[in-house]
C-alpha cells in the first residue's frame, strides 16, 4: 500500500476541488496522507478537515502552485510520511 494518494484539481471549477477532496479523505487508510495539487489556496477546505478529523499542511508547490498534505489526526505514521515527502 502506497503511502500517498495524490489527487490533482487544478483544472476543476469551483465547488467541484473541494467535493473531490472531501470525498477522497475518507477513503485514507491509516499510515496514507492525501496530497492535492491546486491551483489555489483552499481556505474554506481547512475548517472543515479539522471538523472531520483531519490536519493538513500547505506548501508552496514544484509542479502545481500549491500542495496540500492531508492526513488523520492522531496518525503518527501518516504525518511522518507525510513530513518526508513536504522535506521537513
């Protein structure tokens, strides 16, 4: 099982990025954190991944303008992962 699910909705218009993500959290196993590729900044997405369980990180991206990791709370495995792959 890889450890990361990449999901790109840098072509999708509003409100469709933020339903395909929502939709695709819950399929996270633990030890997988979800990276998305945006074109932009997804702020009304982080209150409600806090709401579901969930925290995140965004960085400026290489290949898309930004790159949000997503991962469960409380999931040790998938945050480390998840900090190897952002280069922290």
């Amino acid at each position: 099982m890889e450890a990361e699910i990449e999901l790109d909705v840098s072509m999708l218009e509003p409100p469709e990025p933020l339903q395909r993500i929502l939709n695709t959290i819950h399929t996270i196993n633990p030890g997988q954190y979800l990276k998305v590729l945006h074109h932009r900044e997804p702020f009304p997405l982080y209150p409600i991944l806090e709401r579901e369980g969930f925290t995140h990180n965004t960085r400026q991206g290489q290949v898309m303008p930004f790159e949000i990791f997503i991962w469960r709370m409380n999931d040790s495995a998938a945050q480390e992962k998840a900090a190897q792959a952002m280069g922290l």
